[in-house]
C-alpha cells in the first residue's frame, strides 16, 4: 500500500477519489478522534497556481457559511507545497443514492427534505451567495434525519472579486438537467436559478423522474427553455395540490414568476408541513428512514409517526450506506469542477454537449422578432447571434419565451426577456450605452461599413 500522506492533527485512513486538481481522504482529527474529510491539492499542483486559488476561494465561501444545513469547513491549511480543507463528515446518504433505492419520497418527507435545503440556500443567498449546482449528489440526508448542502465548488460569491477559475477539461455538472433556463443559455444566475433547480428536485422527489429528462443534452436543454413541467398529478397520485403549486412554481421559466426569494418558498413548504401536522422536518425525516429499514436506530422521539419511505427495491448492507455517501462527496474533490461546461456555453454557445441549440427559425405558426438598435447591435436570441441591427430582418421564432442579447464592443450588453404568441410581430426598441460619440472610434458603424465594406 503507498504511504498516505500527513496533514496537520490529520490522521489519513484511506484516500477516497483522486482527481486532476484534488484528492479526498477519509481522515481523523487528532486529538479529537473526530472523523474528517481532508480535500487537499493534488500534489502536482502548487499553491500558486489558479487552481489553488479556487481551492481558497471555495474555503472562504463556506467558512461564511455557518448554518446547520451547509456542511461545516472546520480548517484551511496553506503550506509552502500543499493546501487542503478540512471538512465535516455526514454518516448518511447523498440523496440522488436515496434515490436509487427508494425510487420516489411520500410528500411530507420529499416536502421536509426540500424545505432543509431550501433553509440552506436562503442562508446562503442571504450573504450573497448562488450556488447554481444544486441537485440531489449534492445533498446528503444523515441516518438521524438531518440534511446538508455541499459542494459549492462552482458558487458565485458576491463578496468576492472574482468567479472560480475555469477549469479547462474539467468534468461537467453531469448535463443540464437541473439547470435553469437562464443558466442553459449563459446568462447570470441569481437566486431564482437556485430555485429552479431546487424545483426539479423536489419534482424527481415526489414523481421519481425528473420533468425534463430527455436522451441527451441537448433535447434536455430544449425542453427545460421551453416546455412544461408535466403536471405531477397526471403520473403521480396522492400529491397535495398545495405541494404541487410550489414545485410548478419554482419550475416557471421566467425568474420573474417564481418566488420572489428563496424565503419564500421556505415559508410555503413550512405552512404545508405545519398544517400537515409536521412539527420537524428532520424528525419527519428519521421517522421515515426508520420505518422503511435504512436506519437500524434512531432516538425514541422520532418512532412514532406513518411517514414511511417507498418499500427499497433491496434492502441496502451497511457499506452502501457508507460508500453512497463517500462517492457522493467525492464530488466535491475537483475544484471547480462543472465550470467546464458553463464555460463551453461562453460567447453565446449552449449548454448542450451536442452542439448549437437551432433557433426555432421557420416553425409552422411562427411569431417575429424585429430589433431596432441605436446605433447598431449584434442581435443574440436564446445563445446564438442571429443577426446585426441597423438593417436587421425580422427574425420567425417559435411561440414561447426567447432570451434575447444586444452586443456592441463599446457598450454594456442589453438583456431582454420576450415572450411571443403565434402571428405576432414584436419590436425590440434598444438605445445602446455607448461609450462616447465619436462616429469611428465609439463604434457608430455597425462592422461592414467599419471593415472598409461598402453598402448600398
């Protein structure tokens, strides 16, 4: 066996996943006995280069973060040739494993574990924080009931200066699927895209099935920006009404008709869960792993309720349970890691591994789009450059919302949201900020004419 290697008051048991920038050890904190997950640097990669200064920034963010449903950092150690975080460790299950034993959650216990995660992003949006990676391996649910948010390894921090550094050849997010449709196209994510995918969750959890799952990205991508979640009650029978209208809600494709914020939702799902009778949502949970089998013990105030989890296809040994959670914070090894595919949908390009979304050019009922830019623009709808105004077309698209960009290299971009009906024709009227008003130099001619191209 090759030596482990030492980390200060750490005592390595074994090392868990190795990734190209970092490496995950199961650990003891001496002399505390407690156990520990130790996320260190790869040792091909110096604490000087970017990658560790993601590492850091990633430690800052959680060391912010003190809230009982966020997992804990307890140590960030800087030396001259290694960097490593100390983190809590969960005796429990990542959800999406959950998942795969139980199939789908009654709603009071989908509900509570939602509402947890929901506590968690509120905390954090409060102190100006996005987590845009929020999906089930990245939530775990302890033996006891308890539930924590991890990996915020691709988080947008508004304290801090910068985004986490792109990693080039990074691994992705896994696809799309939880995703909002503003983060599909590129656009800035805020909390509502936290509320988005928050959404899909709470979907997969009550119907066993995600509301967009598609044979690839790129099908996937397409229907998260323009379909539909399909109503839970058509395949799933026994989900309150009230449970349904908030999981719709956080599915709604403008961020604008989804809750305002993210206590909102958490006030909604505590209303449903205290006219249910639920008093705490960590006991509802631990009541139903009990009853269902996953948890040998629990304290005796949490054995006395009917909430029970879905029969499990098998019952799961003891080193699942174990190994479920370990591989689920493994994900968190690679710093970074997700900003890959985020990246590769930069300058207009999608979030589907298959290529360029099409525009819906042509449908069969089409609505238009006509865009007036003073002086001029390049014209960007739903992530690809369609046109460039003063002479642009009217541009067919199909029936829906559209996200549109206006680009001028001497002005801040215009972002708009349109949603078009079958036969109408809408005007985008734009005044460009352009910096200074001389004819050539602050970009008054749109790129033909500045290229020496003529023109009629």
């Amino acid at each position: 066996m090759p030596d482990l290697p030492v980390f200060d008051g750490c005592q390595v048991l074994e090392k868990l996943r190795s990734g190209p920038v970092a490496d995950l050890y199961h650990a003891v904190q001496q002399p505390l006995g407690r156990p520990v997950l130790v996320k260190a640097l790869s040792s091909s990669i110096l604490p000087s280069s970017p990658f560790a200064a993601s590492l850091e920034r990633e430690a800052r963010v959680l060391a912010e973060l003190h809230h009982p449903n966020i997992l804990h950092v307890h140590d960030f150690v800087r030396r001259e040739d290694r960097m490593w975080l100390v983190l809590e460790y969960v005796d429990g299950w990542a959800l999406d494993e959950l998942l795969r034993v139980v199939k789908k959650l009654p709603p009071l216990t989908a509900a509570a574990i939602v509402l947890e995660v929901g506590r968690a992003l509120e905390h954090a949006h409060r102190h100006g924080v996005v987590h845009r990676d929020v999906q089930p391996k990245n939530v775990m649910v302890s033996k006891r009931g308890h539930v924590k948010l991890l990996n915020f390894s691709v988080a947008v921090d508004g304290r801090l200066p910068t985004a986490p550094e792109l990693l080039d050849g990074a691994t992705s997010f896994g696809g799309p699927l939880y995703l909002s449709p503003e983060q599909i196209l590129g656009e800035p994510a805020d909390p509502r895209s936290d509320l988005f995918s928050l959404g899909v969750v709470l979907y997969e959890l009550l119907a066993g099935a995600r509301p967009f799952d598609a044979p690839d990205d790129r099908t996937a991508a397409q229907r998260i920006r323009h379909d539909a979640a399909p109503p839970l009650g058509r395949s799933v029978s026994g989900v309150p009404a009230t449970l349904e209208r908030i999981a719709q809600r956080c599915l709604e494709k403008m961020p604008s008709d989804r809750f305002a914020s993210t206590e909102e939702m958490v006030l909604a799902l505590e209303r449903f869960l205290g006219e249910a009778g639920v008093t705490s949502s960590h006991r509802e949970i631990a009541r139903a792993l009990v009853q269902s089998g996953l948890t040998e013990e629990a304290p005796r105030s949490v054995l006395d309720t009917s909430a029970v989890l879905a029969e499990p296809a098998e019952a799961p040994p003891v080193s699942w349970a174990l190994k479920g959670f370990l591989a689920c914070l493994a994900a968190i090894v690679v710093v970074g890691a997700g900003l890959h595919w985020l990246a590769s949908r930069q300058e207009g390009r999608t979030a589907a591994r298959g290529g360029p979304a099409e525009l819906a050019l042509s449908p069969k009922r089409p609505a238009f789009l006509r865009v007036v830019a003073d002086p001029w623009a390049h014209v960007v709808v739903d992530g690809q450059r369609v046109d460039t105004t003063p002479f642009a077309r009217a541009i067919p698209l199909g029936a829906g919302t559209h996200y549109v960009r206006l680009e001028h290299p001497n002005a801040p971009t215009e972002r708009r949201t349109i949603t078009l009906v079958p036969g109408e024709t809408v005007l985008l009227d734009v005044k460009m900020r352009i910096e200074g008003r001389a004819l050539v130099d602050a970009g008054e001619l749109p790129p033909a004419v500045d290229a020496g191209i003529e023109t009629p």
